[in-house]
C-alpha cells in the first residue's frame, strides 16, 4: 500500500473509529497523560496502529475478540519492536472496565 493510500486509509479509521477506541482517546487525547501527545490511526511502515506516542515511541491498541491468538498481531507486534517501539495490547472491556488500570 503506498503512502497516499495509507493516509487516506488513517482517515478512514479515524472518521469511523470503534466505541472503545472515542472511550481511550477521550483519555489519550490533547497531551492528557504526563504531557505526552498520542496520534491515533496513525501509520507506520505497512501498518496503522491505534494509538502512538512517537517521541517515546509507543504503540496502543485496542483489541475486540476477533484478535484473540491472531498470527497477524503477533507479526505487526515484532515488527513495531523491532523498530523499538513498545506495544501495549487492551482488551476492550479493559478500557471501559479499567480505565484506571489501562
């Protein structure tokens, strides 16, 4: 996919984000956590994440159950830390149960 079609794709996602994903970036949004702003449905390389921080260079998603045991996760996963950045997975019910916690 090149990069033209991978930005209209980001925007895509971001007009038509999930429940969870409004609920988390009600909390992510305008630099809410330590000062540290968040894109979301951002690419980077071949994929689009859900959430990035890029000066700590790291990556949020949120996952319903149709990404329980996903080989595809696992591979976008080693590919984003392979360039360093750190992935940190949430179920849904995670960030409407335990906003606290995630």
């Amino acid at each position: 996919m090149g990069v033209k079609s991978m930005n209209g794709a980001a925007r895509r996602l971001r007009k038509n984000c999930t429940d969870t994903e409004k609920h988390l970036w009600r909390h992510l949004r305008d630099r809410q956590i330590v000062g540290f702003k968040f894109r979301r449905q951002h690419p980077i390389g071949r994929y689009i994440v859900d959430f990035v921080n890029l000066e700590k260079k790291v990556v949020i998603e949120v996952d319903g159950s149709h990404h329980a045991c996903s080989e595809g996760d696992k591979l976008r996963d080693e590919w984003l830390m392979a360039e360093g950045y750190k992935v940190l997975r949430f179920w849904d019910n995670q960030v409407f149960d335990n906003m606290d916690g995630v």
